[in-house]
C-alpha cells in the first residue's frame, strides 16, 4: 500500500531526467536585463518572521529594491532553495532555518527563491523545472555581483530535495576563481537524478565545497525520496540514511484519515525533511555538535568499526562541518541520531573477548554504561564476530547522553547465538536435541571506545579472571588496572575494585 501511494506521488510518469541545460548561458554585465532573459523564479529578503508576507521581494535588475528591503551589500549572502510541493505552501522548516541563520551569523543577508509555479507540478516536470530555476538563481548572483560587488566566496546555496539539485545547477555557472563558495544539499531528491552523470545533479564539481545530508534514501522495501549516491565533497548519511528514528511510516493511515490526502505527504516528508532539522538544529545548537564517522556502509558502522577521528576521519554534520575536499571515491560518514531535537547522542564501541568459545558467529546482549555522568539503561546490541579475531566480538552502542568518565559496564546475555555454519553441520550429525541453556560465555575483558571523545578504556570482571555469562545472568566489569599494555593489545591487568 505505502510503496503504491509513494509510487504514485514520485513516479507519475516514466520520463528520462532532465536533460543538459545550455553550458554556454552567460550574463557578464547584468545592470539591465539580458536579452530574452525571463525569470521565473522570484526572491525575497528575510528579516525576521514567521510568514512568507513578512519577506522583501529583491527584484534582478531593480536595484532600488535592495534599498527597500535593506540588503546589506557588506555582508555574506545565504539563498534557501526549497523543493517539490504538492499545496504550493512556503514550509514552515523555510523561516525556521532563515530565523536560526540570522540568530546565528548576525550579519548576513539570508534569501529566500520562491519557484513554487514551477515545483507545484507532477514530479517529473518539477525535476525538470529545476535546471531553469538553477538558471534564474544564477542570474540573481551575477546581477548581484556586479551591482553589489559580491563574491562568490560570500555566497551559501542551500537546497532542499529538488532544491538541491537547483543548487547545483546554479553552481555549474560559475567556474574557476568565480566558483560558489559552498553548497549545502538537504536530502536531495533521488527520483530522475540518481545515477545521473554529474552534470545532470548536484555534485562536488559545483561549488568550492559542497556537503550533503542524505536522511530519507529508502531501501528496497521502501522507496525512499531523496538519493543515495554521493553527491558532495562531505555527505552524511544519519542513521544510515535510509529512514530516521521517530518517523513511523504506519502514521500513513493515521494521517490520512485526520488530513485527508495531506496526511500523505506529512507522512513521508518526515524523514526527507529530517536533514533540514538536522542541519537548523546546527545553527541553534552550535554547543552540542553531532559528529559522523567516515565508514565504507551502515552495516560496518552497525558493527562499531568506524569510531575513528584520526586522519580526519570523522567531521561535524551540520553548519560547522569542516570544509574538506575529499576524492570522489571518499566514504560517506555515518552517525545515528536521536528521534527529536537536540538529535544528539553518543557513540561507543564496545569489544569482548572471549576464552574457550565454541564459534558463534553473533550473540544478542543487553549492556548498560556507567559513568560519571550518569548510567545508561540496559541496551540490546548485536555482537559480531571481527574479521580476523575468532575471540574477539564488537558493536555500536548508542546512549543518549554523555555519560561522563566510564567506571564499570553490565552485561546481560539474552542467550541467542547465531553458530558458524561449520558448528551447525557438527550439531545436525551427532543429532542436538538438547538447548543452548548450558552454554556460558567466558568473557576474558571489555574494551570500551568513545566516538565523541576518541577514549579507550578495558573492563575486567569484578569476582574472577574470567567472568562466566549464562542466560539472562547480569555480570558486572569495573576498569581495569593497566601493568603492560600499548593501544593496539589488550593490557595484562588487575581490577580494581
């Protein structure tokens, strides 16, 4: 049902994606209209507010109308781009970020472009309205530029869904020494442009930076709305970018039957729309950074392997990200993220070793965190055998919030495993009828990493040398006293207790 209704609102119509605009368009000197250039986009200056009447409309080749809406020709220029719209609404998300811009940097003149003629439109003659907007913002910053003498290192492009792409068309303008200072893509739109050659999207050839924030890409039993393919110099993809904590696609029915259609897109644009949170709640909570981790895929992130900021490996999601321009064949970062605001939480790796295992691939624990900050509620993970290490077992804890120092760690074992297919051949041929209930697992130590703070701590047991878990027994591990130990071994210790 929901894969039919997304497909219907997506997929209107099978056409190709839009086709390569004209690479020669130029305007060198814009202090009257070039010929045949016809705007159909418009912008407004943003002050303060909450509604789109509240806005100054700046008209190209009108300088008065700077005047009038008190544009500052000293200060940088950030220019918001919205997406696709289905009831040809400004979005409240749209004066939420300009607000948070203006608190945030000061000064700075923050405009907003309004194409919405041209995005209330089915989907594919939206997306292909998109270069032609790209078009009309350029032409807007030439005009600017020689009127204003503004630089192109002043200027910020940020673009939601389709409005990325718009982005990047604006960026493909201006090339060399004039190239756009930084391009920010919120969730950009993955139908007709994923898989598309760089010129027919937003990519890192389009600004002197680009960073992207990829929340709602779907996955093969859900189609996703915006594109999974790397598209920036730094893309993020929180929670592996496929969906987000706190959006229920179940709320479908729920919605629409107290919106009526409406409650269809307030429905899906939960998670699409979850970048722009993400990156609104940059500017207001500057303090409390969320930080990605550079990581081949979720499902090796999944495991606690990536929690590594050395080599710039990790980066802050967000305004502050640090300008970094990477290869294009450059790993995306990943990070999760709470399911409302302020969206921070804090990352460890946990490892455990085990003495005299009989070979399971995985085990399901529960694991709770103490620390000077406070203590983490029991928490189910996943252990996954780590390549190369038949004892050593690792997972990615989340907590959320800063626990502090680390003092001791709790395991419970919830008594699954997951057994190598050699184990299985073994138990099928002597006939197991028996249960797992006698299996123990003898944990050796716990190594404990922190993404946020990069620390490493081990954990030993409290009563022995090695700490028999069984099913649903809680064992407890306190910091270890380190005699001999460097940062790639595990220490010879004693507990302290």
């Amino acid at each position: 049902m929901i894969m039919r209704v997304l497909s219907a609102l997506l997929l209107m119509s099978a056409v190709t994606a839009p086709v390569r605009g004209d690479a020669n368009f130029t305007a060198e000197t814009l202090s009257t209209p070039p010929v045949k250039t016809v705007l159909k986009s418009s912008f407004h200056l943003y002050h303060e507010g909450s509604v789109f009447e509240e806005t100054c409309a700046v008209v190209p080749f009108r300088s008065e109308t700077l005047h009038r809406c008190a544009y500052n020709r000293s200060d940088p220029l950030v220019l918001i781009i919205h997406g696709w719209t289905m009831n040809g609404r400004m979005e409240p998300w749209i004066f939420n970020l300009a607000s948070a811009l203006k608190v945030r940097l000061g000064r700075v003149n923050v405009l907003i472009s309004d194409w919405r003629k041209l995005a209330l439109q089915p989907y594919p003659i939206a997306a292909k309205n998109s270069r032609q907007v790209g078009q009309d913002v350029a032409v807007l910053l030439r005009w600017l530029e020689e009127v204003t003498q503004l630089s192109m290192d002043d200027v910020h492009l940020i673009g939601y869904s389709l409005g990325a792409h718009v982005a990047g068309f604006t960026g493909s303008h201006f090339r060399g020494l004039r190239k756009v200072g930084r391009i920010t893509g919120l969730d950009p739109a993955g139908p007709h442009f994923e898989g598309q050659p760089a010129f027919d999207r937003l990519s890192p050839d389009d600004a002197q930076f680009v960073d992207a924030i990829h929340t709602f890409t779907g996955s093969s039993i859900m189609p996703g709305l915006g594109i999974k393919q790397s598209v920036a110099h730094v893309d993020f993809y929180p929670n592996g970018g496929s969906f987000q904590p706190g959006c229920k696609m179940l709320d479908i029915y729920s919605n629409v039957f107290q919106y009526g259609l409406q409650g269809v897109p307030k429905t899906i644009k939960c998670a699409h729309e979850r970048a722009v949170q993400l990156f609104t709640n940059s500017l207001i909570n500057a303090s409390q950074p969320i930080i990605g981790f550079r990581c081949r895929d979720d499902s090796t992130f999944n495991k606690g392997l990536c929690l590594d900021c050395k080599q710039m490996r990790c980066n802050t999601l967000g305004y502050d990200v640090r300008h970094e321009r990477v290869g294009r064949s450059a790993k995306g970062l990943y990070l999760r993220t709470g399911p409302q605001a302020p969206y921070r939480v804090f990352h460890y790796q946990i490892k455990v070793l085990l003495k005299n295992l009989i070979e399971p691939v995985e085990a399901s624990l529960s694991v709770s965190l103490n620390g000077t900050g406070g203590e983490s509620p029991l928490l189910p993970i996943i252990l996954h055998q780590e390549s190369g290490g038949l004892k050593s077992f690792t997972s990615l804890l989340v907590v959320s919030s800063d626990l502090g120092q680390l003092s001791s760690v709790r395991l419970v074992w919830k008594g699954e495993l997951v057994w190598s297919s050699w184990m299985r051949r073994v138990r099928n041929i002597m006939s197991w009828n028996g249960s797992d209930q006698g299996v123990e697992l003898s944990v050796w130590r716990i190594l404990i990493k922190s993404g946020e703070n990069q620390e490493k701590c081990w954990f030993c047991g409290v009563s022995a040398e090695v700490s028999r878990l069984r099913i649903s027994e809680e064992q407890e591990f306190r910091r270890c006293r380190v005699t001999n130990t460097s940062t790639h071994s595990s220490p010879s210790t004693q507990s302290v207790y």
